[in-house]
C-alpha cells in the first residue's frame, strides 16, 4: 500500500501540488477555521489525531459516528483528519463530495495487512460464508464483503446473522478472536492486526497496575487476547470514553492509541488517565505513527490547495458501499 501513496504522491507534483513555505507568523488553527468557511469545508477528525486538529473537527469521534456523519454532510467538501480507509470511506458513502485527506501517505497497518488479491483467494476457499469485514480495510477489500462493521457495532453485526451461517472475519484476528468469544459463534479469521494495539506489553501493564491498584485498565479490543483477559472494560474508543465519563473509578490506564486520551482528561478533567506501557522500551505509550502524519500545516496546505484529493472508481464506489449501508442500517442509532 505505501507504494501506492508514493506513487499518488508523485501524480499530485505533477498536478503543481507544491505547497509554499507557510509563514511561521501566521496563526494555523485560525487560518483553517477562515478556510473551512470560505470552502464550505467540514473537518472530520479521529480521536486519535493530535489535539490541536482534534480542536478543530467539526465532528469528532470513532470509525462509527464519522461513518455515520460523512453520511450526512451537505457542504462541498469533507476534510477527512484521520487514516486513509477512512477517507476512502466517506468518498464511497458520499460520492458526489470532494474529499480530502491531509497526507495520503496516513495508512493503516491492519488494512495493509490485508492485500485484495489475497483476500479474493482465501474468500474462495469458503464459498458459502458470509464476509463480515471490519472498517479499517481498503476500499476493495469492502468491496469483496457483505457487510462491514465497527468495533462499536461489531457484535451487534455478527449477532444479526442467522446463527447457521458461516462466517469469513477479516482483517483483524484479535477483534475476530474477541467477537468469537462475546458472540459464540465460530468465524473463520483471517489472520491481519494493528501494530498499534498489538505493541502492548502484558508485563508491564500488570507491573503497572501493581502500582495503581486502585486503577481500573481498559482495553480496545484489536488489543491481543492475554490484554483483554485481565481488562476490567472492552470497548471501542467510543465506548471506552463513555466508560470512563460514567464509571466511578479516578484512575484508569488505558489500553489504545494514545489520541483518545486528550478527549478523556477534557471530559473527566479530575481524573487520571495512564496510557498502557509497550514492549518497546524507548516508548511510554503506543501511537499510531500514520494518524500523526496529519498535521496543522498539512491540514492547512490541504485546504488551500484541496489536495490530496481521494478519488475512487465508481464502479468500486458502488460495490463498496452496499456493505456499508447494510451496516449503517443495521446499527443502533
């Protein structure tokens, strides 16, 4: 995948996409808030983006909610400040916007680790099942499934199939393995993952939470099983903010990208949030090195020229986005 953003990236220089050097004076969140408005611009962001972009959004929030408001948007264009799938996303579920993300070069590692053609052979070795695929894949991957999902609605997802049919669940295996678990029914995964959730070190969260007795941990559930097993809450970003907001613990370590922090201390300002420790020893949390690549000034360039610009086949376009609706109509509002 990173050669194809290579090679995007190398078409926009041809396209005269060469920003000019932005005054260091100039006030960017200020600047982005004037363009958005003159454009008619709406920004989507993702918790896991830095603060000062998450500051900015128009919407904020996870895979699920921004899925469901690229939906809804009515202005002419939707800057995606997120990940490359989620744009792609928005594109496919409003195809008439112009959508534009930051720098195309913010992949993802799970929908990587998850190559169409591969995709294609193994979904033939089952030609009876029924493909469920989680959000963070390519545009052709959901074009290859029945329906997709969330790790918000994913068990709600799985559990709306008739309990004799066989299931294909890709990319994540741990989501997969966890879904398994909740749902008791046997998938058939395909073995992808999140280098960022797989970065935890079982050790040291336990180490930690030695320390803090009186902490409660939280994990995402694209976290590996032996993590979910000794977490206290499982859930999507979405709902791991909910919990902390209502739960009546003060301390909590946290089992996810490190972004979603910044929205929990602004929500639960007296309460303490520790990031869970990695394996790697030089890092004290794990980030996603893709959603950072989005930046201020990349948001800003991005406005100014409208570029990069995602743009899909619309026959893609249409294969895709059956699966999506069917899961927008399918989830809790």
């Amino acid at each position: 995948m990173a050669n194809n953003y290579d090679l995007m990236h190398s078409q926009l220089k041809k396209l005269g996409y060469i920003p000019s050097p932005i005054d260091k004076n100039l006030d960017l969140p200020s600047a982005i808030k004037k363009l958005k408005k003159e454009k008619n611009a709406v920004l989507l962001a993702h918790y896991y983006q830095e603060p000062a972009i998450q500051e900015l959004a128009d919407y904020l929030g996870d895979s699920l909610y921004l899925a469901q408001q690229a939906a809804k948007v009515e202005a002419d264009i939707i800057v995606f400040a997120g990940v490359h799938f989620m744009a792609e996303t928005a594109k496919i579920i409003n195809p008439t916007k112009k959508v534009l993300l930051p720098d195309l070069k913010a992949g993802c590692s799970l929908a990587d680790s998850c190559p169409p053609n591969n995709f294609a052979v193994f979904k033939a070795q089952h030609p009876n099942a029924l493909v469920v695929t989680y959000i963070n894949c390519s545009a052709e991957i959901k074009a290859l499934s029945d329906l997709v999902c969330t790790s918000s609605n994913a068990k709600e997802i799985i559990e709306s199939i008739p309990v004799n049919r066989e299931i294909i669940f890709a990319p994540d295996k741990n989501l997969g393995r966890y879904l398994i678990k909740e749902t008791g029914r046997d998938m058939i995964l395909w073995d992808g993952a999140c280098i960022v959730h797989e970065a935890f070190s079982f050790e040291k969260i336990v180490a930690l939470a030695k320390k803090h007795p009186q902490a409660k941990f939280i994990a995402h559930p694209e976290s590996e099983s032996p993590i979910l097993e000794i977490a206290h809450y499982i859930g999507s970003t979405s709902g791991l903010l909910r919990f902390v907001q209502e739960d009546t613990s003060s301390t909590f370590i946290v089992a996810t990208e490190a972004g979603i922090l910044y929205e929990m201390q602004k929500c639960c300002p007296e309460k303490t949030f520790i990031p869970a420790p990695v394996e790697d020893s030089t890092c004290a949390c794990s980030e996603c090195a893709f959603m950072k690549l989005n930046t201020l000034e990349k948001l800003y360039n991005c406005l100014v020229y409208e570029l990069p610009e995602i743009n899909l086949d619309t026959a893609l376009i249409n294969k895709a986005r059956e699966p999506i609706e069917r899961m927008l109509n399918l989830s809790s509002p």
